[in-house]
C-alpha cells in the first residue's frame, strides 16, 4: 500500500484566526489529508488536497448506519522550534482496532503516519506556539457507500483534517464538578465503548446536557451490567490516588484505552508511584473518602491531558476532593507530560516524534 | 411551524429501474424532502428538491459524533390504484422520540408526514405495484454543524428520500436460520437500544459478519447484562408462539419498539390469539422446544414484515422450529398485515392512510 500522495494545491491560502483565542476545534487549516476505499481496489488515490467541502450522497451508509470512526491527536511547538507528535503510533494502532469492530477495512498504520506528517509539514505555520495551544489532529474514516441495505459498506473515505486549538478547557488547570450518571451509560462489554466510534459521542450527549442544566462539568460513567464499577470520566479515563495509590479502573472491553491513560500509568511506574490498573467501585470511592484517604481524582485524555476533580456527587452526595484544589500529583503528571509533548523535559520513553523525517 | 414546502424542478428525470427486479435501497427517486435546522431559526425552508448528492463540511459533527437518526416507512399501491401507508403515525413519533434521546431537536410530527404525503405525490410513478414491493420511505436527520467539540450540534439536516424497493428477503417467505449471540451485544438499558440511531447498527455488524460466515441469516441479541433474555432478532423485533399462546419480549429499555411488532400483537388479540409481552429467556425457549411446545418463531419488521425462523442454534445446539416450515400463524399474519397494507383486506384498525389529502 505505499503510495504516491498526490498534492493539489490550494488557490488562495485562508487567513489564519488570533492564535490567541483558538478554542478548540473551531478553525481548519488549509489543507487536508484524503484517501478513498472500494471493495474492488482497496484504499487508494492518497492526497492533500484544500479543505474544502465533501460531496456525499443523501443513501451514503455512513448517515443510516453509522460506521464512523476517528482519532484524536496534536501536533506541539517544541521549545527548539521543531514539530513533534505525541506517541502517534499508538492512535493508528487504535484506528485499525476500531476498523476491525466496526467492519472497516484497516489502514497501514505506517502509511497513515507517514502521511500525517507530510500533511502537518504542508501546513507547519498553522501549528501554534502559545501556552497549552497545539494542533489537533483528527483522522476519520465513514461509510459513503450509497445503499440502505443493513451490512458493512464497500466504499469508504478517511480523512485526516487539522485545526489549530487552545487548551480543551480554557488555559488553566482547574479543578471540576463532576456527578455520577446512574440513569443513562455509556457502553457495555460486548459493545463498542472500547474502541472510537461516532455513536458512542452521540449516545452520551443526553447525560452532559443533563450535568450541564446540574452544574457540573462532567459525567462520571458507571458499568452497564451493575451499575456500580466506575468506567470513564465523559470522554476521559480516571484515575484515583487513595492512600498514595494510584487506582484507574482497568481496560474491560467497555472502557476506552487512552493514550493518555497508559502514558499517565507508565508515568508513575517510573517514578516509582504505586498505581494499579483494577476493578474499583463507586462505593469503594466514597469509602475512601469516609476514611480520608481519597487524596485525588484526576480525568484524563488528549484533549485536556490532565483534568483534576474538585468535586464528586453520587446521588445527591456530593463530596470535596482534595479541598477543591489541585493535587500535587495531578499537578506533577501535567507538567512532565506536557513538559515532554512540548520537547521542555527530557523524553526517557521515547513517545515524541519528530515530524522532520517524511519518508513517503 | 407550519410552512409552505417549496419545489425545486429537476430538469431531467431518471430513467426507473425495472421493477421486477428491484432489490431493496438501492435506486433513489427524482426528488427527495429536504429540511435545515440551525439553533437561532429552527426548522426551515423545507423544500422538495431533485435527488442529489449533499454538500457538507469535513469536520460537519455526523461524522465524528454521530448524532444520527431515522425511520423506516413504506407506501404500497392499493388494490384500488391509490397509495396507502400504514400507520405512518407511529413513525413521526418514534423520530421524535430519536430526536428527544440524542440531544436532536424535535420535528412537527403533522407537518412531516404531510411533507412525505406531498414528495409521494410528486414521486407516484415510483410506487411499484408487484407483488411484495413498495415504495420505501427513509426519513432521517443528521448533524452538519462544522465543529469538534463534543455536545449537541446546533446545526442540523432532515431528509425524506424514497427508494421503489422489492422484498427484502427476496420474493416468498422463507424460514431462515438464526443463532443466538453471546460474544457481542446489541443495546443495553440506559443505552440507546430503544431508538432508531445510526451508532446500533453499525455496532451490530461485527455479529453479522459472524453470522454470515457460519452460514446463519440473522442473529438473535440477548440482553446485554446478563446475557440471557431475548430481545430481538438481527434489526426486527422477535416472536415466539409456545403451546398456542404467543410471546415477545417486553420494551424494557433496549428494545426497539416496532410499528410491526405493536401491529402483530394488535392483530393477535384481535383474534383472540392469547398474547404476551414478557421477559423470556433464551433457556425458556429451548425448554419449551424440548417439550415440544415450541410451534413457531418469527420477526416482525417494516421491511420484511414477517420473516419465519426455521432454526435457532445456541451454544452449537442447533433446533429445528416448525420442521423448517412456515408457521400457520406466521402465514396468516403475513397475509394479513400484507393484505392491509395493499388495500386488499379489510383494516378494521384504520392503518392505513391513504396519499390523497395534501393539506399543506
């Protein structure tokens, strides 16, 4: 599958917004990345081409029955001028796993990246430099097959569009209020809550909308099955220092396996903190806070990388995490890890790449 | 919300497909239903327009967090030479209930449906009159606006496109193996299971592909928690006749709630067939089997309307339904429900709505 990638250039360039004031995925770049799919041929005709609309047919699967999937991740400003990713590999391996739940055809992953990268050195001024602005990166695969039947499509498009971001929630770390959803959940095991797929964004709007008129922030998910085992944080792991353990309740088949998570567990198996990855209820963390060992709570992704809990309320009992402010190690982890994506802290995992060397 | 629909004149009409030879959702009308949604406005310029591709933003949300939803109607030609629906009703209001549960704002139900007898109208010489074939309806809305971040869209499309579709098993009602799942779920309780979303179908095309392979038609879903319960059979809803009474699973939440399914048990208690809608599991089913009671099983849906089970295969156990016959109940609700819809029986349940009376 190594291709050519064919360039069409753009007329007349956009002009870019405030790099100040980005917000977070509200600007495009100029160029995206696209690649198309046929039964018959496989993927092909690779391209950059401007971003620009698509043209899609009103059957095309993908509006019916859903096979979407996508990636997140982000491009940083290093502190010597240089761009470099975030443990790439990790995101294309996790395409192909959810290409293979969702009944896509995978992708080569080296391919991809090595595709990415050009993409990113083809709009490398679109790349921001501020205090906790990245560009965002999101690679995307639907059905555009036009059919109404119900079975997996022949046709396929990916797309890889960029847009250059501010932090996710504003430019500081800021403990948040979040509460436990028992009515509505997220994903169950044997479903598809452990892989990145479209539907699973549009099944939990109704609970965020929910927290919002409550005033908080965030969902707490809990297990489908009991009702009982804590899963995510709204689009994040979480992770619960108790006692000085670190506690993140481990990958089941209904819970997304993070990039983030498994650079926040290696993280502290480096520093010698203990953290396990388990089972751990709702009840065992209210107990541990009873018992004033539950130090913090932190959520964590790619698009906030760290996000402390201030606050935690399961049915209408709502209890303060760490004096709602930052704790220490939510703090700690924050700053080596951006310190490490921003090429500012020495990199001992070697998760940065550096987009330099395109070899397509 | 009531509003002039426009029109827009194609100026070359498509040649039609042969009708004998149809296929299901795969030829499309000169002109489709088109509506927009943006937060500010509300539903607007609903307009019939010539059947052509859409022109959306890459990073339109659909695509990355899938707020999408549907229906599924059909409009038969009437012994008597008029078009009828059946029960169109029921369809406005499951989309509404879609809409309600993935954060999409609400349609006026009267409206649409005049809006879908109007592009019927337009389209008459594209309802099919052969035997099992009809005019498939396809209502859906989906998310446009151009932003990644995850919440609701503020941006929405509605269409109604048409397809002249044969049976959708093919020509004569044929019983079909099915084996019941255990790996894979379809829905669960607080999930979405019970709406019409575009996420549940992609999520059940892993199972299919598995069912395929081994040589089965369709799958029959267990409920999610305990692996157990029935709920239905591949995307139509599933009835089992046990020593003369009927049973279906009861709409607990996962379940999608089918015009078919409430039309067959409206028709059983009709003719005083004792009916249930209950918890049944899947041991149930075997017991029953073993006893020799279990006389017939069969799925109900829009698109099939009646599809008989001719054999179950769980755990490698494999039981024969009916001796592979089509059930004497199967059949006569099949020619009963089919000889409503087609105008040549009698409704005593007023159903059917004829496409005359354009209000709009």
């Amino acid at each position: 599958m190594k291709q050519e990638i064919g360039f069409v250039q753009r007329e007349v360039l956009k002009e870019k917004p405030d790099f100040s004031s980005l917000g977070f995925g509200k600007y495009f770049t100029d160029y995206m990345f696209v690649m198309d799919y046929q039964q018959e041929i496989g993927w092909f005709d690779p391209r950059i081409t401007p971003y620009e609309p698509l043209t899609l047919e009103p059957s095309a699967m993908v509006f019916h029955y859903g096979q979407a999937i996508f990636e997140g991740m982000k491009a940083y400003k290093a502190a010597d001028g240089t761009i470099q990713l975030f443990r790439p590999e990790k995101n294309m391996k996790r395409l192909n796993e959810s290409c293979e739940r969702l009944c896509i055809p995978q992708i080569d992953e080296d391919f991809l990246l090595e595709a990415i990268k050009q993409l990113i050195l083809t709009e490398k001024d679109w790349v921001p430099d501020g205090e906790g602005t990245s560009l965002y990166i999101r690679p995307f695969i639907f059905s555009t097959e036009p059919y109404l039947g119900v079975r997996p499509a022949k046709q396929y498009k990916l797309l890889v569009i960029l847009s250059p971001s501010g932090a996710y929630y504003g430019d500081q770390l800021s403990p948040v209020r979040i509460y436990v959803e028992e009515q509505y959940v997220r994903a169950v095991i044997g479903g598809v809550g452990h892989v990145k797929t479209a539907g699973n964004y549009a099944a939990s709007l109704k609970a965020q909308e929910k927290a919002d008129e409550n005033g908080f922030a965030q969902i707490l998910w809990l297990d489908a099955k009991e009702n009982k085992y804590v899963e995510e944080v709204g689009s994040m792991n979480i992770f619960f220092k108790i006692n000085g353990e670190v506690v993140t309740p481990r990958l089941n088949g209904s819970i997304l396996p993070g990039v983030t998570r498994d650079s926040v567990i290696e993280l502290l198996k480096y520093w010698n903190i203990p953290v396990r990855e388990e089972r751990i209820s709702i009840e065992e963390v209210f107990a541990a806070h009873a018992r004033g060992e539950l130090e913090e709570v932190f959520g964590a992704g790619t698009a906030a990388v760290i996000s402390p809990v201030g606050e935690l309320t399961w049915n209408e009992h709502a209890i303060a995490i760490n004096d709602y402010k930052i704790g220490e190690l939510s703090q700690r982890i924050y700053d080596e890890m951006t310190g490490i994506q921003l090429g500012k802290k020495e990199d001992p995992f070697n998760w940065t790449v550096k987009v330099e060397q395109v070899e397509v």
